[in-house]
C-alpha cells in the first residue's frame, strides 16, 4: 500500500566526495543504481528505510481488511476481498526482497517491525469497526497510496523502482472495488448511506496525513529528491489526491468533514483546513486506537506460523536425503 | 533462528506471448520444489505466465558493475553492427 515518509534525522557520513560526484552525475541523468553499485552510505540507509517501512505497512496492512474477510456482506465481495488482502501479503513481499538487496535480511527486518523499531504507515493503527471501511480503505488509502506509488516507479534505485511497477499495476483494482462498495452504500438505504458517511468521517483526515508531514516541517524531503528517491513534495501529492477524490465523493452525494474544503477558482484546487499533526505525531509514536493491537497480531501470526517454516525445511531436508541415497543405491 | 537456512532464489517468468523468461524478483523458500510454488502465488496471480524457472540466487554469476566501461567498451566503437551504418538507395525501398 505505502511508505510513508517519516523522515527520521539522517546522521552525516563520510563518503568519497570524488565517488559522491560520480554517483549524484548517475543519478542526474536518471541512470538507475543497482544493488552492487557504488553509493553513498546515506542513500542505502534512507533506502533501507523506506523499503523496508513500505514493507511492513502492506504487511500491517492486510490486518484493518482481514478484520472483515469473514463478515463480508456476498460471496462477491468476500472474494474481492481476500484477492486484495492477498494482493498486500504480495506486494510486502517484493518490497521486503527489494530492501534485502541492500544486504539486510528478511529475519532483521520482521524483527525490527516486531521490537517497534521500524515504522509501518499511520493509517493501518485505525480500526474498521463498519463494512464501509472497507470501502473506505480501498477508495481512499488505496487510492492516497497509489497517488504517491506512481512517482515511486520512477525513483532512483531500480529493484525499488521494479517492484513499485509491478505493485501500481495491481493496485488500481484495489481503490476501484472500494470505490463500488462506497458507491452500494451510498446509493443504498438511507442506513447504508449514513455508514458510508459516518466511515469517510472517520477516514478522511487519516487518508491526507499519509503523504506525511507538509513540506514545511519535513526534514530529509531535499536530501530525498537531490537522489530522486522522490520525486514530488508532500504536500504536492496530497493536493493531487484531494482534487482527485473531492469530485469522486461529491457524485456520490457523500461531504467531506471539512469546513473549509473549498474550491479555488484561481488555483484550479481545492483549498482545505488544517491537519491536526499532533494526532499524526501520536499515532507515528504508538498512540494511535490501534497501534498496540497491530504489533500484537503480526507477532502472533509470525509465532503461529513458525513450525510451517520448520516443517517445510524438515521436510526439504528429507527429501535431499532421499534423493541422495536413491543416488547412492543406484550406483 | 531457523529461516536463517532459507535459501534465495531468483524467478523468471515467460510470458504468454511466447518471448523468453523474464527475471520477474526474488523470495525464499527452502527447496526449489517450494520455490516454485512459492512463485505461482507471489509473482502470478494474474495469469503472468505460462512457465517458471526458479534457479539459487547463489548459482548466479553477475558481471561487475565496476567493469562495466572496459567490458562494453568493444561494442560502443562497432557502428557498422548496425544496419543503419549501410546506404542504399531510397528507390530499392525498404529493406
């Protein structure tokens, strides 16, 4: 779904400034660096990072969703469902081997995700209490996470780049099939109708402060874009998304909970009030409704699982033992 | 921990319009029987392929990319590798 830029300080290195030059002349003719290449340590930390939070957001992300896969209204929309959670635990997967070509491995990185030293996107630490969540989700923080993912399939370091295409392509029935539900709803009862506010009440406000903190507090946005790792600001790709979806809610007859939501007619956007950063800043910390019991279920999943990886390599370990004497007895 | 031994293999994937397998990522898995299937779940759930090759990601010998201006050299002074290098006249037409 979406890496989140959390700009943590970046501590100063010392690199070669002869290859630093080297690596920044690659970088301005849109060479893409490859995982053996040379570069500079700073732009490998910042992608191990990123790659590794974007990660585990579409990791942690499959739990709002698999919150509803049994309570899904039709088989229709069940299926839809579990495809798109599916699709989730795919798409961590790409990300967390992109990230492994930086030299770090899988087990570092689900620990760090599981100590609460690595990050995973705000959004996820929201709880789904209502069906129209779901279509929440996809219409809104799908649709939040593919506005910043479509740059990303440009940025610098290609397996980054590779998987991110791969991801966008996948992604657009994501935010569609949540559009349709929000859509039944709104067309619906005036119930359906008034659970399909009630939830974009609730998730709209989440959905802006994906794209992160506004330029004007991000610390690392220049540094990011000198290496093209990003490529637009903040504060640009959430206008774009808001002058997006805006029209998209108005034909559905839904209001945004925003007083000061306005078109400008001067600008061509949509102008809106202020985003309440400290909630943003809580919720990045661990105080979010549902941080605690997010970190709770991926653990217990991962614990819950293990004796299927110990029994797929026992089991791998068997049959080369078998292979191996057939090999003996044949001689 | 025991995924420490879960060995890397690259996918490839050939496509349904009949070109060659396309490195597609990676993942892990502890043999290449579960490597396989491993990659019909991550890298096709829609219909991307008609056949998979998974190979170690360890049996794999790369060039080095700091090599790369002397083993290329050769090829970027050979303009006449290409056709385009060759005249003929515009009444022959296409060729």
């Amino acid at each position: 779904m979406y890496a989140q830029a959390l700009n943590v300080a970046e501590q100063a290195t010392h690199d070669d400034p002869e290859k630093l030059a080297r690596f920044q002349a690659r970088i301005d003719a849109e060479e893409k660096i490859e995982p053996n290449d040379w570069m500079p340590e700073g732009y490998r930390r910042t992608l191990v990072r990123q790659v590794s939070q974007h990660a585990h957001s579409e990791i942690v992300g499959m739990l709002p969703e698999g919150n509803w896969i049994t309570r899904a209204p039709s088989l229709k929309r069940k299926a839809a469902l579990l495809a798109k959670v599916q699709d989730e635990g795919g798409h961590g997967l790409y990300l967390y081997s992109a990230a492994e070509t930086l030299g770090v491995s899988r087990e570092e990185l689900v620990e760090q995700l599981h100590s609460g030293k690595a990050k995973y996107s705000s959004i996820f630490n929201y709880p789904t209490p209502s069906w129209a969540d779901m279509g929440m989700i996809g219409w809104l923080v799908d649709g939040a996470a593919i506005m910043n993912q479509i740059p990303l399939c440009r940025t610098s370091f290609g397996p980054y780049a590779r998987a991110m295409i791969r991801i966008c392509k996948e992604e657009s029935f994501h935010q569609r099939q949540g559009y349709e539900i929000v859509m039944t709803l709104a067309r619906g009862t005036p119930a359906q109708k008034k659970m399909a506010q009630e939830s974009l009440n609730r998730w709209w406000w989440p959905a802006l402060m994906m794209f992160g903190p506004s330029d004007a507090a991000s610390q690392h946005s220049d540094q990011n874009m000198k290496w093209k790792i990003k490529r637009f600001s903040n504060d640009a790709l959430r206008q774009k998304f808001i002058d997006a979806t805006v029209p998209q809610g108005h034909f559905l007859g839904l209001t945004f909970p925003d007083p000061d939501l306005k078109f400008n007619e001067a600008t061509g956007h949509w102008d809106h009030g202020e985003i309440d950063w400290a909630e943003f800043n809580r919720v990045v910390k661990g105080e979010g409704p549902c941080n605690r019991e997010r970190i709770k279920a991926r653990i217990k999943a991962h614990e819950d699982g293990a004796w299927v990886r110990e029994a797929a390599l026992a089991f791998a370990a068997k049959r080369a033992a078998r292979k191996a004497a057939a090999k003996i007895a044949a001689e | 921990m025991t995924e420490k031994n879960m060995p890397l293999w690259e996918v490839f994937i050939r496509s349904r319009t009949g070109l060659s397998h396309r490195h597609a990522g990676s993942l892990h898995a502890p043999d290449a029987e579960m490597a396989l299937q491993n990659a019909r779940d991550v890298y096709t759930r829609r219909g991307e392929g008609l056949s998979i090759w998974v190979v170690p990601s360890s049996a794999i010998t790369a060039s080095d990319p700091a090599d790369k201006d002397t083993l290329f050299e050769p090829t970027a002074s050979k303009v006449y590798r290409h056709p385009t290098f060759y005249e003929v006249p515009e009444e022959v037409g296409h060729m």
